[in-house]
C-alpha cells in the first residue's frame, strides 16, 4: 500500500485542500480513508474550513483573469501534457482508484483510460470551440456568435467514479478557459490528491498560474458553499438524486449553471427476438460490474414472457459461476461495496422488496470469513417483481437486479420509461422495427439509449447524462463543451446607416 502512496508524494497525513501545487495547512476536520477492500485505514486528509475555501476560490478568480487570456490550443496542449503524465501513472493510478473505492482492478485502469481518452479529445476540442455565423436581416452588417470562457467551474463528483468524473469535467474547462475547484467525495480523497498532484505538476511546469487546478475535500458543507457561492458560475455535480435537487437548488435560487448528472434506473428489454447469449453478458456485466455502483448500472430487465424463463435460468447460472473478492485479484469479477452504510441500504433494499411480494431467485446476503473482513463484500441478488414496487421505482446502489416480464414492445417501453430516473437504457434484439421503435421520439426517454450493448460502460466521445431525476446535464463528450462557456451574439455594422431589426423606421 506505502508503494501506491509514495508513489504520488502522499504523506500518512496530508492536506486536502490546494491551489495548484502549494498545498492549505487546511484546518478543517480529518477524513480519513478506509479502503473497503480489508478495511484497513490508508491515510487521513484534513479537509477545508470556510477560511480555506474562500482563499482557494479568491486564488481561482485571480488565476482565471490570466488563463482565459491563454489562445485556447496552449491551453489543449497543457491538457495534452496531462494525458501523457496520466499514461505514466496509469497502473498505480489504477491500482489506488481499485483500492481506495473498492473496483476491479480492470476497471480502475478503465477509469484512467477514461481520462486519458477526455485528454485527448479535449486536446482536438481545444481547436474547435467553434461559433457559428448567420446572415443578418440588415444590409452591411455581420452576425456571429462566439465561445468565451466562462470563469471558475464548481465539480462535486462521487465516490464511484472518483477520477473520471472530474476528469471529464475539468478538461474540458480547462481548455474552454475555465478555471476548477474540484470537492471530490470524502469516501475517496487520496485518489484526489493523486489527481491534483499530478495535474498540478504539469500546470507549474507549463508556467500557469496557480489557481487553475483547486482542490477542496470536505463534506456535505463544501458543497453546498459551491452551490451558493455567486462567484462560482457553473456548478457541475455528480451523484444521488437527493443531493443533485439540493445543488439544484441552490444554484437556481441564485440563476447560477448547474450541470446535474445523477441517479439512474436502468432497464435493458430482452426481447423475444434477442441474441440471449450474447444478451447475458451485458445484463450480467451491466448489474455486477463495480457492484452495482455505476449510475448506468443495470437495474431492471424487463424480459418478453416466452424467454423470460429461459433467460432467467441463464441468468441463475450465470449468478453461480461469479467470484465475489479482493477486486485487486483479477480473478474476482465482483469486489466490495464502498462501505457499511451501502450494505445496509443494500440489505435494507433485499428486505423492502420482500416485504412487497418480490421473489428472490438469487438471495443476497452479506459475506463473512477469510478476505471479506471488511464487512463490505455482498451477494450480487437477483429478484422477479413487479415495475410498481416502491423499491423498484428507487435508486439502490448496489448488485440487485429486478426481473420484469411483458408481453408487448409498447408495454415494455412503457415499463421502462415508468421510473423517475432516465439515465440510460437498452434493447437486446435482432429485430429493426423494435429497435427503431425504442429509439425513436416514442421510445426511451432516457439519455442514453442503446442497441445490442448493456446501459453501463458509455464512451466519452458521445455526450453523458440523462432526463428526469437523472438531471438533464450532459457531460464528457459531443457539444457538452457548450456548458463551460457563456455564448455571445455579435452584429458589427460597417455601414454608415443605422438600419434597424425588424424594419422599425426611427428617424430624429
Ligand atoms: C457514473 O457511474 O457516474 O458509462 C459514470 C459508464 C461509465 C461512467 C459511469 N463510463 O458506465
């Protein structure tokens, strides 16, 4: 563990709080850090006192007057430098997000290359924040829209995406010419440090003035000092659904940006038409992959009635052949969940879906002996219900997977539009004119909507987020950029009349 530590310069004790690469004798109270992997303390972090904050947010707002100044393909070309040091530091990078959070060890480096992959299209982004012209409706004069940065992005992210999340967000504010104060979960703040250390290093390197790249762990107070702070434009906060209307709110009250990406309840449709083999993969990955703790995890699926028992049978099977560990062994495919509070809403889940007529054809339960003493390590559960359940209509975040039959494709998008979230989505099926169906303006309400693919592991070259609860921001790729800039309309006259829009006649 030292070994992973020492390898970004991180003390047994150490500051959360930084402008760039001077670290805040922060005096505000410890976190520390429990790996839920052995349960075992890594380190403690001191989080940040108002006084703090307000010292790193008057450092962001000095350095934004300097680095919104920078041509914007200097500012992709820093972010470009932190790619590379990110590739450098994939593997112990990696290794401190599986154990800090408790992921398989693939999927820690997966969360690296995510940000390794934001890096680069923010880089070619760097080069395309483009505006558009239009043709104005007055003789001599020239109409265009440009793309001017914005000033300090607020980035609350969450536990089970400790890295990425920020990732996706800050590089590209960076190159918009937005300068970022990172609050990141306080489940997860050494892989924080590691991010802002090596993020940092590359800034001081390139000359950039410190204030670009903040950090400030704390808890719940942290974040909602960023959400009410009128200095902070946009607000970009990932996780519950309870916290986002918080944040939400917060900043709407004040006509604040906010950029809410938050709960989802994601069903696949398996319908009668599906390639079940392949199917099963997707379902299975989609609801145990990170143990259930993606946003894009696989929640429902929602099986057509003549395969639904030779799916559910596939899925029983499949459930048995699932080594549950250590997720720093890459022969588990299942590891913890982040701590006790998630188990005990986990077996709270298991017992409310009993409680309303849910039938477990897989039983959860909490995992006890050699390797599990963490108390972290729970049976991925499977569970036939019925849509309406109260438990069903909720975010758990955990492996339990609910079994939903339908007869018709129109029931079955009906089924999975019937939540409050919409995040992600899909269909398994061989069959156009279902496929169509769920992706046309009648189908899936969600923001994500796929095709032969699970509802989890999105690419971030498309834009990520969803409708509904799930807060209706779009982050990482496509246009998302848009967010991190205020757009101005220009005309310029180059005559020596003043026409007037709309063909209004004011003479003096
Ligand atoms: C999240 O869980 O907050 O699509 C993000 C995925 C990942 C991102 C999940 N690329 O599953």
């Amino acid at each position: 563990m030292q070994k992973i530590l020492t390898g970004f310069n991180i003390q047994a004790v150490n500051s959360g709080v930084s402008t760039g690469t001077t670290w805040l004798p922060a005096a505000g109270e410890p976190i520390v850090s429990s790996s839920p992997v052995d349960g075992k303390d890594i380190a403690t972090v001191t989080s940040a006192t108002r006084a703090d904050y307000d010292a790193v947010v008057q450092k962001a707002a000095e350095a934004f007057g300097a680095w919104r100044q920078w041509p914007a393909p200097r500012r992709g070309e820093v972010v470009r430098q932190i790619g590379e040091a990110l590739r450098t530091h994939k593997e112990a990078l990696g290794r401190l997000v599986s154990y800090e959070m408790g992921k398989s060890l693939q999927e820690g480096y997966g969360e690296v290359q995510e940000m390794i992959d934001i890096c680069d299209f923010a880089v070619g982004l760097s080069r395309q924040l483009h505006g558009l012209t239009m043709h104005s409706e007055r003789p001599g004069h020239r109409m265009y829209e440009q793309w001017h940065p914005l000033g300090i992005a607020g980035i609350i992210s969450a536990f089970n995406f400790p890295v990425a999340v920020w990732s996706w967000n800050s590089m590209l504010a960076w190159v918009c010419g937005d300068v970022c104060i990172w609050k990141p979960s306080e489940k997860t703040p050494l892989t924080a440090l590691a991010c802002q250390h090596i993020a940092a290093t590359v800034f001081a390197a390139n000359g950039v003035p410190e204030g670009v790249c903040c950090l400030v762990t704390g808890g719940r107070e942290v974040g909602e000092w960023l959400a009410a702070d009128t200095r902070i434009p946009l607000v970009s906060a990932t996780g519950s659904t309870r916290m986002g209307k918080a944040v939400g709110a917060a900043v709407g009250a004040r006509l604040g940006r906010a950029l809410l990406e938050l709960g989802g309840n994601n069903a696949i449709i398996i319908s009668k038409d599906a390639d079940l083999d392949m199917s099963l993969i997707g379902c299975v990955f989609g609801a145990v992959g990170t143990a259930g703790q993606r946003c894009t995890s696989t929640r429902r699926l929602i099986i057509h009635e003549s395969v639904y028992e030779t799916f559910k049978t596939k899925l029983v099977n499949a459930y048995k052949q699932l080594r549950i560990g250590d997720p720093l062994d890459e022969q588990h495919h299942v590891g913890p969940l982040i701590d006790r509070q998630a188990v005990d809403m986990y077996l709270q889940a298991i017992e409310k879906c009993k409680a309303e007529g849910g039938k477990f054809v897989v039983e959860g339960g909490v995992l006890e002996g050699k390797g599990y003493e963490s108390g972290c390590y729970v049976k991925p559960a499977i569970a036939e219900v019925e849509n309406g359940f109260s438990i069903v209509q909720h975010e758990t975040f955990a492996p339990i997977l609910y079994l939903i039959k339908y007869s018709h494709i129109e029931e079955a998008i009906a089924l999975q539009n019937g939540v409050p979230q919409g995040l992600s989505s899909a269909i398994m099926t061989l069959n156009l004119r279902e496929a169509e169906q769920f992706l046309s303006q009648a189908g899936s309400d969600c923001g994500i909507a796929n095709v032969n693919i699970g509802t989890s592991g999105a690419e971030i070259g498309g834009a990520f987020g969803g409708e509904k609860e799930t807060g209706g921001g779009r982050e990482s790729g496509s246009d998302a950029w848009k967010a991190y800039m205020r757009r101005q309309t220009n005309t310029i006259n180059y005559t020596d009349k003043l026409p007037l829009a709309q063909g209004i006649k004011f003479d003096l």
